[in-house]
C-alpha cells in the first residue's frame, strides 16, 4: 500500500507548484504518447505505403474526437466529483462515485463502438473526403472504433486516478502500451503488407493492452478506492453529479470538434496533399496542445479538492500558477517546433508538396497556439468549482460559432489555405477573452458564499 501512496498527490496543503508540476508532467506525458498511437500510424503509413494511405489515417481525427468527446467530458465530470469528495474525506461518497464511473465507462465504451460502425462511411461523405482516400479512410474508422470500450476503459481508469492525485500510473501503462503499437505497426504494414488495416489493428490492440492493466491496477488499489466488478452499478446521486459537470464538457468539445470537421471539409477541398500535410502539422499541434491539457486537468484537480476542503486562496493560487505554467511551456514548445518545420514534417513524408502545406499550417496556427491558455485555464478552474454550462456556452460561441462563419465564407470566397488557417489565432483569442473576465466574476461571486459542495 505504501507504493500506492507514494504516486498520489496531496493538493490540500503544502506548497502548489512542485505538486502541480508533478501531476501535470506525467499527464502530459501520457497525452503526447497517446497521441503517439495516431502519430506513429501517420508516420509508418505516409513513409511505407502513400499519401492517399496518409491522409486517410491522418484526417479521421475530428471524426473520432466528435463522437468521443462527450463521453470523455463525462469523464472530467467523474474526476470533479471524486476529487470533491476526497476533499471533503466522505469515503462512501468515493466508493459511490467510483461504482457509477465504472459502469458508465463501459455503457459508452459499447455505444461508441456501434456509433462508428453504424457511421463511419456516412461521416466522411459528408466531409467531402477526396474519393481517393474514402475507402481507405472508411477501413481505417471501422476498425478504430472497435477498440472503444478499450479506450474509454482507459480514460475513465485514469480519471478515478487523477482524481487522487495518481497521473505516474496512467503514464506507465500508456508506455508499455506505445510499445506495443510501434511494435505491431512496424510488423503489420511492413512486415505483412497490411497498410491501412495494419496501422488500425495495432491501435486497437495497444488500447486492449492500455485498458488492461489500469483496470489491474484498480482492482488492486486500497479503499476507498478500489474498483470492484461485482459492485459497479449505476450511483443515481453520483451519476447526476457528474452529467451536471461532464455533459457540458463533453458538449463543447463535440460542437468544438464539428467546427472542426467543417475546417476540414474545407482542408479536404485543397487536394490529398492538402490533406496529408495538415495531418501531418496537426500531430505537431495536438503534441502542444497537450502541454495545455495538463494543466487544465490540473486545475480541475486541484481547484475540485481545494474547494470542497474550503481552502478557497489556494484556488486562486492554482489558477494562477497553473496558467503561468502552461502559457511558459506552451510558447516554448511552439516555438522550437515552428523552427525546425520542415525537419518535423519529414518524419512524415519526403512528398515535397505534402511537406508545403505541413509547414504552412504550423507556421499559420501553431505559433499561437499559447492563447488557448487564457480560456482552457479558466475554463478548467470553473469546472473544479462546479460551473461546467458557463465554459460550454463560451467556447461554444467564442469559437465554434466564429470558425463555422469563417469557413463559409472562406469557401465562397475562395480564399487559400493559409487564409483558411487563420481563424484559429483569431477563436482562442476572443474566447480567451470571454472565458477570462467570466471566470474572475464567479470566483468571486462563489468564494464570497463560503460554499463547499460541487
């Protein structure tokens, strides 16, 4: 039990930038590998078989995340809610909450399975995908979104994880299971020739492998945290918790991931190139953005214990010291990687054409990718507090909202693909704005009341 507590984090006293650091590094690191899965996917596919290959793999992103999202907001949701109650040491409460995260991680793991057979093909008919990646592209998805109850197994794992302050063991297991990808990926398509299949295959397989052992380590862990399968059922008081925080969450990055797919409607409307090279840029983007995502789960880890222990400064503090860092961390990272372009959209592919627009969207949206900060931050600590609906409408507005007017009018227009890039900066910029000033009324309003309770 001794190794059990070591890896879990004391948020409610203490200093807070060593144990933020040391939450969010490993998370951190657990996002970039699980990126990696779908990086390394793009990357074997684009130097062993085709652009076409390429694109098809790299492209199906915003599909995947649209139909994900609201289930991984209902696992923000879950890691509100068990945080809270650790705060405020209601053992049962925990155990309650940990039943219902359990059941509901392996309800929207079979839904989204059925989701993705049922509408893959349709999905990307709809996104104008180039007909000389729709069949590979459709292949691909399929046999993606038989590995869901994998992967949601796995982020609500280690959500119950995060909620104690546990970011070590999820890394862990996202390391063993990127070594199986790589693994299986090199074998399948170079080795067996199997393209496509081949790379979709090797994810699903690592997600099994991924799933397996935080589930291993759950069932092993001390009370009141161990998640027994005999008790998982549905907590109707704890599940309406964590609807009330993670449905809203998982409602803006769906409509945050739709706007997206009408960017890439738009990107696929430029060619395959196009196409393969945004994929390629945006790998590099989703590696940055996770530097961001740390420190907002961070955050709401943080600001969710604090608060239902009533230490309402040390919210203020987090918040502050979570947005130094992750705006620190971000530009630099930007930065080195808009440098070296080009060396970074050779990994990919040596196409000279697909390299040409990689570079272009790195140089047209990363550099600024730092301001989505200021709302992803904010945003963060509103949910620890409870107010998950008030970042939902913002970013809904503030970006989605703004990016579906702009690519009309890109596309009436006919204006480049740098054009069209260009309203990324411009969306973090005024839902930053939004999200800041709305976030410094509530902390306000809500720490005046001396509430405790999510």
């Amino acid at each position: 039990m001794s190794g059990e507590k070591s890896v879990r984090i004391d948020m409610v006293s203490g200093g807070l930038t060593g144990k933020i650091m040391a939450f969010a590094l490993p998370l951190m690191a657990s996002g970039i590998l699980q990126q990696s899965f779908n990086a390394v996917d793009v990357a074997v596919v684009g130097r062993y078989c085709s652009s076409q290959a390429m694109a098809a793999v790299g492209s199906n992103g915003p599909i995947i995340n649209i139909l994900v999202n609201l289930f991984l907001g209902i696992s923000v949701g879950a890691n509100v809610v068990i945080a809270n109650y650790i705060g405020r040491k209601n053992e049962h409460g925990i155990r309650r909450a940990i039943n219902t995260t359990g059941f509901v991680a392996l309800a929207s793991g079979l839904i989204l399975m059925l989701i993705g057979l049922t509408l893959a093909r349709p999905i990307l008919e709809m996104m104008n995908t180039p007909h000389d990646v729709i069949e590979l592209a459709a292949v691909y998805l399929r046999i993606y979104f038989l590995g869901m109850p994998f992967m949601m197994a796995y982020n609500f794992g280690a959500a119950i994880m995060r909620s104690m302050g546990d970011t070590k063991r999820p890394f862990y297991s996202l390391v063993i299971a990127g070594v199986v990808n790589t693994a299986l990926n090199l074998t399948l398509v170079i080795g067996l020739d199997m393209g496509v299949k081949g790379v979709a295959i090797a994810t699903v397989a690592s997600n099994a492998v991924n799933a397996g052992i935080i589930l291993w380590l759950l069932r092993r862990e001390q009370e009141p945290f161990r998640l027994r399968v005999r008790d998982i059922r549905v907590e109707h008081g704890e599940l309406g918790k964590m609807l009330r925080i993670g449905v809203p969450a998982g409602v803006q990055g769906m409509v945050f991931s739709f706007s997206n797919i009408f960017i890439q409607s738009a990107i696929n409307s430029f060619g395959s190139a196009a196409v393969a090279g945004s994929a390629a840029a945006l790998n590099y983007e989703v590696y940055c953005y996770y530097i961001i995502s740390s420190f907002s789960q961070a955050a709401v880890a943080f600001v969710s214990q604090n608060y239902g222990a009533g230490e309402h400064e040390r919210c203020r503090k987090v918040f502050r010291i979570c947005m130094f860092l992750a705006v620190a961390m971000s530009v630099a990272a930007n930065a080195l990687i808009a440098w070296q372009g080009k060396a970074c959209a050779h990994i990919f592919t040596n196409d000279p054409e697909v390299v040409a627009f990689a570079i272009e969207r790195l140089h047209a949206a990363l550099l600024f990718q730092w301001i989505a900060c200021s709302y992803e931050i904010s945003g963060a600590c509103l949910r620890g507090l409870g107010y998950s609906m008030t970042p939902t409408v913002i970013t809904v507005f503030g970006t989605c909202v703004i990016r579906l007017g702009w690519v009309y009018y890109v596309m009436q227009a006919g204006e480049s693909f740098g054009t069209l890039l260009g309203i990324y900066p411009v969306t973090w910029m005024v839902t930053g704005v939004a999200m800041l000033a709305t976030y410094y009324l509530i902390e306000r309003r809500v720490f005046a009341t001396g509430k405790r309770s999510v």
